[in-house]
C-alpha cells in the first residue's frame, strides 16, 4: 500500500482520537462561566479546522485509490457545435486581445466565439466592439439584463443554437485542444450537465501574492476537486468549463441572485439529477491576483456568495434530504463551509492572548495527554499535506506563501462571512487586473490591533511564566507564531500596487 494511501487513514484516526480526548476534558472540566466561554471559542475554532482536515483526508484517500480512465475521443465527423463565450465588463484591452487570440487558435472543427460585453462604460464598450471585429467574434450588448454574469450568459442561451457552450474569464488562455478534450468527456454520457477543468495562474514570478494564489488553486484543483469527482460532487468554477447548453435550459439557466452564479448553478444540476465530471487535464492559463487589495477583493467576492449558497443548501436539506446523495451533501457542506476559516482562524488567534492576559480558561489539559494527542494529528496533517505538494513538483517557498496569503485573508472572510448571512447584497465585481492600489495604513486596523494584542500578552506571559510554565509556554508560542504571520500584510501590501488609495 502506498504511503500517501497509508498517512490519510493514520491522520484520520489521529484527529478521530484528539477530538475524542478534546470534547471528554471540556465536558468535565471544572468551568466557570467566563472559562466555559472562552473555552467554547477555542473548540469551535478547533472544531472547524478538524471538520475541514478530516474532509481533506477522505478526498486525499479518495483520489489515492482512483484509477485513471483512459483518455476520451471523438469519432471523426461527429464534433458536435460548441458556443465558446467570454464574459467581459471592464477588462483591459491587452488582457481581451491575449485571451481571443488564444480561442480562435483552438484546434476544434465546430465553435463560434461570442464576447458578452457587461460593460457600462463608453469607452470600454467601443474597445471591446473593435476587439470583436478584429477577431471575427459575435458581439453581443444586451441593453438590459440582471444577474451581473449570470444575468448576460442567461440573455445569450435564449439564441444560442449550439449543443454545448464553454465558458472563459475575461483573462484565461486555453491550449488549442481544450474542446477537443472536453467535449469527448461530456459526450460520454447524456447526463453530464458540464466538465469542469483546473486553471493554472502564468504570472506567478510577478509578486509572493500571485505565487500564494497559485499554491491555493493548486490545492484545489489537484487535490479537493479531484476528490469532490469521486463524490458526482465537482461544482462549477466559472471559467474553463464546458457546458450542456439543454441541461442549463432544463433548470431555467444560471443562477441569478447569487455572486458565485457557478456555484449556486451547480447545487441546482445536482438537484435535478444531472452529473458533474472535473477533467484535470486541459490546460487553461490565467492571471492571479498580483496585489493584496485585488486578492483580497477576489477573497471578498467568493466567500461572500460561497455563504450565500449554504443558506440556500440548508434550506434544501431541510425540505428534501433526499436530493443529493450523502457523498454530495458532505462535499457541499464543506465546500459552503470553507470561508469560515477566517472566523476559525480569529478564535484561534485571540484565545492564547486571552489566557495569558486574564487566565482564561483557568483549566488547561495536562503536557502528557496534550502531547500524545494532539501532535500525532497535527504533525500527521501536516507530513500528508507537504507530502501531497511535494507529489506535485510544488516547492516549500510556494508552500509558504500560499499559507501566508490565506491566513493574513481572515479578516476580510470574517467581513465577508458576516455580511452575508446578514442577507446584505454583495454586487459582482471583477477582480483587478495588473497593478492596483495600496490599502492606505489605517484600513489595516485589523491586522494592527490583533499584533498589539498578541504582543502585549507575550509580555503578560514572560511575568507570569514562573506560574504554570507549561501552559503559559504554549500560549507563548502560539502567540509569537501569530505575530509572525500576521506581521507579513504590510510587506504584502507594498508589493505590485501604484500606490494609489483603496478602500475595502
């Protein structure tokens, strides 16, 4: 047996026993009010990171066990017509040349180009309308239309006359036989409602912030998507994905009232009895975010309406659990769930200054017990998480950076999370191409109390170490680790911007 099949099934055994252990000494330790509190605080942080652990270990085991089906392919002569539309609002003019260079380029008998112009802006819609013609691609303008992207792909379903319609991002680059590929996958089965591929960011040696996004996509698209897979469970991302232009119509087209259209669209094929397959083979090439205000807007954006749609699966679930299969259910439970980690990662973060500064919880679990159970699932998660990257060809600087990026991210998930369970509408916007603007200092209060607070109570620490060494020690740590991590946003917020104002 393998050793990345081995360490997935010892890493779920390992969290299996620490969560055991946790919950036994919070049930029966001696709490006060105030400690029970804090001591909630910690475990549902804890709770959250464990959850979302554990379901990176079934679909590492998952996709460990998976053979490789053999390559699909389409019978001369029958290459069914494919409708490949970009939809753009304000993009860049040598973003959109790059991008219709590489489409009309594509190696495939039977497609048409469509560029859904969303733009409002004069200037933009005239560019784009040149670009059009340049390329020999149908323009289309609607005058009026609702959904953000959603709302203009919808417009351009009631003319299409095409059997499938794949779909780009203003910014991705395909190679010449992306449809040659997917179109083979989803002809294999009348049910296949899209197939979904990975992107694969091309300026990554511009800024540590486009390298941190890489590492994140590729976490996704190498390890989750491909376990979702097994699961009829892949959902769709937005861009470089193929779809069965009946199957849209079947369930009244993409989702309007959501930011994250794909997804939202997604639960409703699933719902409806349609499959899903993740391809992770045709290569499309995009741009990462290259400045910290771009990511964090990109950030914004997806787990804002990523919330959204876990209120609409909870509804769901409540109404007819029998919709989707358990594996569906579970995948989608954590993937809605996923932009919660900025929540998780604050109570992980503030619960050491708490207990340094005002000793709470006053109950703290024995070395021994603490030892022989939580470093096992700690350092396991991690050999099969390193291990997993170093499969890939990924090196430890991009493994850092895409750590850095997500962890310094929590507060505009928190903002983001918050904001949308609220039920306040988040309008759609493109994440900034290139160059943008510097967070102003003041905005990243946030990050700045949070270091005061963590530095302040290493000090508290370093008076009252002599009282409980063991205890106070580990907060220590855990605090200066905090410190160090947080500490990297304003290095990252000086990296590939004008130095222009940005408010978030």
């Amino acid at each position: 047996m393998k050793t990345l099949l081995v360490l997935p099934v010892l890493t779920m055994i390992s969290i299996a026993i620490y969560s055991c252990i946790r919950l036994f000494f919070f049930f029966t330790a001696d709490y006060g009010f105030w400690d029970k509190l804090f001591a909630i605080f910690l475990i549902l942080g804890e709770a959250y990171m464990i959850i979302h652990a554990l379901g990176f270990m079934i679909n590492v085991f998952k996709i460990d066990r998976q053979k490789a089906a053999p390559p699909a392919k389409i019978p001369e002569g029958s290459h069914p017509s494919v409708a490949v539309v970009v939809a753009a609002k304000h993009e860049p003019k040598e973003v959109l040349e790059r991008t219709f260079t590489t489409l009309a380029s594509m190696d495939y008998p039977d497609f048409n180009l469509y560029l859904l112009d969303g733009s409002t802006d004069e200037k933009y819609i005239q560019q784009d309308k040149d670009i059009s013609r340049r390329y020999h691609v149908t323009y289309l303008h609607p005058s009026q239309f609702h959904g953000a992207k959603a709302g203009i792909i919808n417009f351009f379903l009631q003319y299409s006359e095409e059997k499938y319609m794949a779909v780009f991002d203003a910014d991705q680059n395909p190679m010449p036989d992306f449809l040659k590929k997917v179109v083979a996958v989803a002809e294999q089965d009348e049910n296949i409602a899209f197939v979904q591929t990975p992107q694969f960011y091309s300026n990554l040696a511009v800024s540590p912030i486009a390298k941190g996004s890489a590492l994140q996509q590729a976490v996704f698209y190498e390890s989750i998507c491909e376990g979702k897979n097994t699961s009829n469970a892949m959902f769709c991302c937005g861009t470089n994905v193929l779809f069965r232009i009946s199957a849209l119509e079947k369930v009244g087209g993409f989702v309007e009232t959501s930011i994250t259209e794909d997804f939202a669209t997604s639960v409703k094929l699933h719902t409806e009895g349609f499959r899903s397959v993740y391809y992770n083979h045709a290569n499309v090439f995009g741009l990462a975010p290259e400045s910290l205000s771009a990511y964090f807007k990109q950030q914004y954006r997806w787990s804002a309406g990523t919330v959204g749609v876990l209120k609409e699966l909870l509804s769901r679930f409540s109404k007819d659990p029998g919709s989707l299969t358990l594996g569906q259910w579970w995948e989608y439970f954590l993937s809605s769930t996923y932009y919660f980690v900025g929540w998780a990662f604050f109570l992980l973060v503030i619960c050491p200054p708490v207990y340094l500064i005002f000793d709470l919880p006053s109950y703290f679990i024995s070395p021994k017990v603490y030892i022989l159970t939580f470093m096992p699932y700690f350092v396991l998660t991690l050999f099969v998480f390193y291990g997993i990257m170093k499969k890939r060809k990924y090196h430890i600087s991009e493994v850092y950076n895409g750590i850095i990026l997500a962890s310094v991210s929590y507060p505009i998930l928190m903002q983001a999370v918050t904001m949308s369970l609220l039920g306040k509408k988040i309008t759609f916007n493109v994440t900034p191409k290139g160059k943008t603007r510097k967070i102003p200092f003041l905005k990243l209060w946030p990050w700045t109390v949070m270091l005061i607070i963590n530095v302040i109570a290493v000090c508290v620490g370093i008076f009252k170490f002599h009282n409980n060494p063991y205890a106070i020690g580990v907060n220590m740590l855990w605090c200066v680790y905090h410190i160090f991590i947080l500490s990297h946003v304003y290095y990252l917020n000086h990296l590939n911007t004008n130095n222009k104002r940005y408010s978030i």
